[in-house]
C-alpha cells in the first residue's frame, strides 16, 4: 500500500500564498501519478492539479493562473504552491495517488492522504 501525508495547510486572508507538500511512501508503481483535489462542505471532491506519469500537468479552470505544481524535492513528493487565495478555495485539501498513470477523477485514485485544511477568509 502506498501512504500519502500532506503538510502546509493553514488559515490565510484573500489575496494570500500557501504551499502544500505531499510525500508517498510505500510500494510505488513505476506508472504511479499523483495530484491534489479539495473538498468544501455540501460539495463533490474536485481535481484542482496532477502530474501524471510522463509529466504531463492539468489544472482545473478554477485554480489555473493561481496555482502552480510541481515534483518536491524528494522522489515521488509533490507540492502545491497557490497564490492570490480566494474565500471559495477554502476547502479540505487531499493529495492523490494513481497506479495507472492518469490522477484527474475520483475512480482514477487509488490512494488518499488524510488531508490538509486550507482556510480563506475575506
């Protein structure tokens, strides 16, 4: 099984930067992708941004411009960098893992982390 911790959640004013970070640990297929999806109250879990296998990069409309992810330091990390935060990306942030290569739906993930709460206030 693959484990999945996120970090870097917090409570910040509109207009603000946070940096989230995920590290992946465990048996880690060589197809493996992973990216980052968030979830409000009364709200369907989105994909907000992926790296899938071969490098190729997605955003959700509603985050592109604003948010930037990239591979962290580590091997199989990955970070979230989002700026000019907005009171509608509150939300609970949770890293995603995908064994076949593609991390863009929810049936496309096989592993999540427990979450990161990010607050926006206006």
């Amino acid at each position: 099984a693959v484990r999945l911790v996120e970090s870097g959640g917090g409570s910040v004013q509109a207009g603000g930067s946070l940096k989230l970070s995920c590290v992946a640990s465990g048996y880690i297929y060589r197809t493996f992708a992973m990216g980052w999806f968030r979830q409000s109250p009364g709200l369907e879990r989105e994909m907000i941004a992926a790296i899938h296998f071969g490098g190729a990069i997605q955003y959700a409309p509603s985050v592109k411009g604003r948010f930037t992810i990239s591979q962290g330091n580590a091997d199989n990390s990955l970070d979230l960098q989002m700026n000019s935060l907005k009171p509608e990306d509150t939300a609970m942030y949770y890293c995603a893992g995908c064994d076949a290569g593609r991390c863009d739906t929810i049936p496309s993930v096989n592993y999540w982390g427990h979450g990161t709460q990010v607050t926006v206030s206006s």
